[in-house]
C-alpha cells in the first residue's frame, strides 16, 4: 500500500514536470484506469494482452469487455469507456464529427476463413472462387454439386447483420456484395462453429482466431477451412497478400490516448507481438499489402449506398 | 407485543411493496413503448410494414433507412408455440386426470413431485439437453441436413410448458366437489362418463387458465428455443424447416447493435409487441375467469 502511494506520486510529479517526456518510461510506475468495449472479435486478444500486461505494470487496472463494434465506438465517442474495440472503421458507424474526434489506433489485423462442414470437405470442396462464393452467399447457388462438390442442399450459417467479422467477409470475401438467401444466424463465432458441426451441408466463415490458435482445435472438429481462388486462409498469406479476406482491428480512443492507455497499445504492438500470431491475429507491421484495406481506400460509397 | 406504531410502519411497508409491484410493470411497458417507437417515428416504418412484410433488413447506425418486416418472427413464434401447445396439452390433461381421478394416492405423493422438479429446471439447461440429445435423434431418425428446426423447439417447448399446465389442471379438477361426482356414481355412470361428462366440464374454464399460462411461458421463452430452432430468419419449411422467433431474434442480435441505432430500435419494438401479447394473455385468464364465475353461480 505504502509502495503504491510513493509510486503514484511519483507518478504524478513526474506528470507534472513533464508532460511529454514519456517515452519507455518504467511501467512498474505507471498507474491508470483503462476499460475497453466493443468488438467480440478482438476481446480475447484484449483480454490476453491485459493479463499480460498487468503483471509487469500492476498499476494500470484494465477492464475488457466486448458489445459489439457499434457499441464500442459509440461507447469512446461518450467517454463511457477509454478504449472502443472495432473492427470496422469508425466512419462508418458514427457521425462525421463524432468520429474525426476519435483517434485510430490499429494494434492488428484478422483473417476471416470461409469454413464448411466436413462431409462437404470431403466431397471436394478444397477451394472456391470469389464468383462462387458471392453466388453462394448470396442464396444462387443452393446445391453443392454446382461448386464441385456432392450433391447436397447448401445451409448458410452466419452472423447477423452488425456483426463486424460479417461486414468484413461481405466487404472482402463478396466485394461488397450482401449476404442474403436463408441462413442459420448465430450470436458468437463459438455457436457458428457447433451449428457447422451439427449441419450437414453447411458453409460459414470464422476469424482465424477461431481457426489457428492450438485451442482452437477441438473446436474444429468436423470443420474445414477452404481456400480462395486456391489461397489458403494462413497469416503467411495475409503478410504476403496473396490473401486479402483481413480487416485491420482499431483500438480507438477519444483524443490521445492517456499515458496507461497509450502504454497498454504501445505494448500490444510491441511486445505482445509474438502472442497475437498464437492467439491467431496478425502483426500490423509485417503486412506487405495494404490497398483497399486502409480506411481512404476502401470501396468508396458503398457504406452509404447500402 | 402489540403496537400501534409497528403496525403502522409495516402497513406503510406492505403498502409501498404493494404499489411496487403495480408500478414496476406499468414502467417497464411505458419504457418499452418508448424505446419501441422509435421504430416509427424517428426511422419512419410503418406499422403494416412492420406486421405484414418479411424482410428484416435493419442498419446499425442513426441514419436508417432499412427494412423492418416481422412477420416471419411473428408467424414463426405462433407455430413453434402452437406446436408446443399441440404437444403438450393432451399429456398434461392425461396426467391431470391420471393423477386425480385415476391414481389419487400415488399421483400424489410421486407424480406430482416428479412433475413439479420439471418447473424448477432452468431454460438453458432443456435447451442445452435437447441441443445434445434431441437435435441428433431427430437428424439420424428422419436422415435430415440439420435436427434443429421447428419440430425440436416445439418438442423443447411442450416438455417446459408441460408442468405448468398439468399442476393447474390437477387443482382444478380436483376442485370439482366429490358430491358431484357420487351423484353420477350413484346413477350408474362409469369412471369414464364421470370424467368426461361430470368433471372436465366443471373444471374447463380452469383448466383453460393452465393452458393459457403454458402459452404465455412458451410465448417468451427465448433461450432454450433458440438453442435448437436453427434460427434462420425465413417461413420454415415445414415441420422440419428453420425459423426464428421473436425472443430468438431480441437475444441473437442484441449484443452485437448500437443503442439508439434503427437495428436496435426494431429489436425494442418487437419486444413491446411481446409485453404487449403477455399483457393479451393476462387480459383472457381473467376474462375467462369471470366467465366462469358467472356461469357457476
């Protein structure tokens, strides 16, 4: 207790003497409140890192929690909490204003993978073209023997509207095309997975963090990945750009991060690096090609002209 | 010992939880219509629109402008429902009338009790089970894609409303006087006749009360029917098909909107309409009630 008090005068002096200074300041001295909401997509990545990072800065006390990315953004954009977790770019669910008051912090990236059942898997269906998945997730296509595949009903499973990994596929999987045709929706990626086990016949899509990570891989039984236009769904294929199904994950705050906030980011891209490949995300910095992917360059008009 | 002070502050006690209760609902539904309308008035649906269209297309941000047709979750939480009644009330009667008329002493000190654990089992756990056990069965049973549908949320739904309407029907029809029944006895009427003639009649408009409370349960039952309904927002394809409900499609897309936006907004309109139906369902126990009352005097 007595160590803390010091601590956290220290602290505050040192504020006080320089507001800029801070570089790699000891974090065993840093202290804060830091709550994060918002994308379920990132949380365990979130959640991960401030585990980690309570330990070698036990001063900073982080929560996380998800909500989805709307509720995230809009969240930061109220000062309800510090940090919004999102998925998508915070112009496209804000108001211009209240969105250019928030500051963008892009900590990693995600891959999404087009997944089926395995009886589907092992019917043929290794990989499959953007055309054919537009026209599957679109409700044309009803039968598997029209991709190569048995002749077997297709059953959607999906994420509902709003969910952030389903603006992603739609966005880079479909090219903006919108999802429609009956499908089975699921709240979490975790019940999409059980719903494509128990579904013969059925195709979904899952972030790779769903995918990848070792624990990842009971959840897996009876699913299979299938690759796009014969890229499979790996980060190798993501930094390489061969594969461009990824959207970059935003930690946004309102303003400048505070000195916590900004020390918890900095350690996400920093050291958490080697965590965020195991946890099945993938590193910012290793990232070849960027294009469409950077809010500028994203198809233009297609959020309004929904 | 007695005291005019305590019995005053526990009058005013009584009193204000009393008035509790009657404002705690009333707020809810006046929170709700608000919450509810926004629907309408800010996004500009309609009514019709919302009712009669299929298509529930909503966006997750302020601007809005997309398409907010219920009917499928409307239509889809009458079936399984329905399915569930169709289900459940000739068991329940059976065992009812089997418990009262037919095994009294038995019925009671074991059936009743073992029907009374089935109230008591949380709604997560009959979906869990009939997601692990009868979604399977029905799949391997009737070579289906998928055993979640229709027929296994109404399945889930009749075993979870089952209780419910057995415990009122054996209440009422144990009601009925035992001098009606001698009198039948009497005339030469046979166990049969005395049930089917003498005491079900007399216990109708009760044992209609039952029913209508395993509906009003069913109606707003979300969790374990979502687990095994395959929530798929479309007609279902008959017995076997997919649908969503009106609780199924609150809880699946409540986590992932943005409060105010015109998804969210479309999400607390279907939640007024199922306040509203629940306040329906009161309204008819107690129209029938007095009905019964009247004709029993």
């Amino acid at each position: 207790m007595k160590l803390n008090k010091i601590a956290a005068l220290t602290m505050a002096s040192a504020m006080i003497m320089s507001m800029t200074a801070f570089a790699d300041a000891d974090l065993s001295k840093l202290s804060g409140d830091v709550s994060c909401t918002g994308s379920s997509a990132l949380q365990p990545l979130v959640q991960a890192a401030a585990d980690k990072f309570a330990e070698i800065a036990p001063g900073v006390n982080i929560t996380v929690d998800a909500g989805g990315s709307g509720q995230g953004l809009q969240n930061v954009s109220d000062g309800t909490s510090t940090v919004g977790d999102s998925d998508v770019f915070a112009e496209e669910k804000l108001d211009a204003d209240k969105a250019a008051e928030l500051v963008d912090h892009q900590v990693c990236a995600i891959g999404m993978a087009v997944v089926v059942s395995q009886d589907v898997a092992d019917g043929g269906v290794k990989s499959l073209t953007t055309d054919q998945l537009v026209s599957i997730f679109t409700g044309e296509t009803t039968n598997w023997k029209d991709v190569g595949g048995p002749d077997e009903e297709i059953t959607l499973v999906l994420r509902p509207e709003g969910s952030g990994t389903r603006a992603t596929f739609e966005k880079y999987a479909l090219g903006g095309a919108e999802e429609a045709g009956e499908a089975m929706e699921n709240d979490n990626s975790a019940e999409l997975q059980k719903a494509l086990q128990d579904t013969n016949g059925s195709v979904g899509y899952l972030a790779l963090s769903y995918i990848l990570p070792d624990e990842a891989q009971e959840a897996m039984q009876g699913i299979a990945t299938v690759a796009i236009d014969d890229v499979e769904p790996t980060l190798e294929n993501i930094y390489n750009g061969t594969y461009n199904v990824w959207a970059y994950e935003h930690m946004y705050t309102k303003g400048e991060a505070d000195e916590a906030t900004q020390a918890f980011i900095d350690y996400i891209t920093g050291d958490f690096s080697d965590d965020v490949e195991s946890l099945g995300y993938a590193v910012s910095s290793k990232l070849t090609k960027t294009d469409g992917h950077t809010g500028e360059a994203a198809p233009a008009g297609e959020t309004e002209a929904q | 010992m007695y005291s005019k002070g305590k019995e005053k502050t526990w009058k005013f006690f009584v009193l204000l939880c009393g008035l509790l209760m009657i404002a705690l609902p009333i707020a809810i539904g006046i929170f709700l219509a608000v919450k509810g309308n926004a629907l309408f008035y800010q996004y500009h649906h309609t009514l019709g629109e919302f009712l009669f269209t299929t298509t529930w297309k909503l966006k997750d941000d302020l601007v809005g402008g997309g398409k907010g047709g219920a009917a499928v979750f409307i239509v889809g939480s009458l079936i399984v429902c329905g399915l569930a009644l169709l289900i459940a009330v000739p068991f329940s009667l059976a065992a009812a009338i089997f418990m009262t008329e037919i095994a009294p002493k038995w019925g009671t000190k074991i059936l009743r009790p073992a029907v009374e654990i089935f109230v008591g089992i949380p709604s997560v756990v009959y979906g869990w089970i009939g997601m692990t056990v009868l979604v399977p069965f029905l799949q391997n049973v009737f070579h289906l894609k998928t055993g979640r549908s229709v027929l296994a949320g109404g399945i889930v739904l009749a075993v979870m409303i089952f209780p419910s309407i057995t415990t009122v029907a054996a209440d009422a029809i144990r009601a009925v006087p035992v001098s009606a029944r001698m009198a039948a006895y009497g005339l030469g009427a046979t166990r049969w006749q005395v049930t089917h003639q003498i005491v079900m009649p007399a216990a109708q408009t009760s044992v209609l009360t039952g029913v209508i409370l395993g509906l009003a349960r069913a109606f707003g039952e979300a969790l374990a029917v979502a687990m095994v309904i395959g929530k798929t927002p479309a007609f279902p394809k008959g017995i076997f098909g997919q649908t969503a409900t009106m609780t199924t499609v609150i809880a699946s897309r409540m986590a992932e909107l943005m409060e105010g936006s015109e998804a969210k907004a479309g999400l607390w309109t279907i939640a007024f309409i199922l306040y509203l139906i629940s306040l329906f369902f009161i309204f008819l126990i107690h129209i029938i009630a007095a009905k019964g009352a009247k004709k029993n005097k």
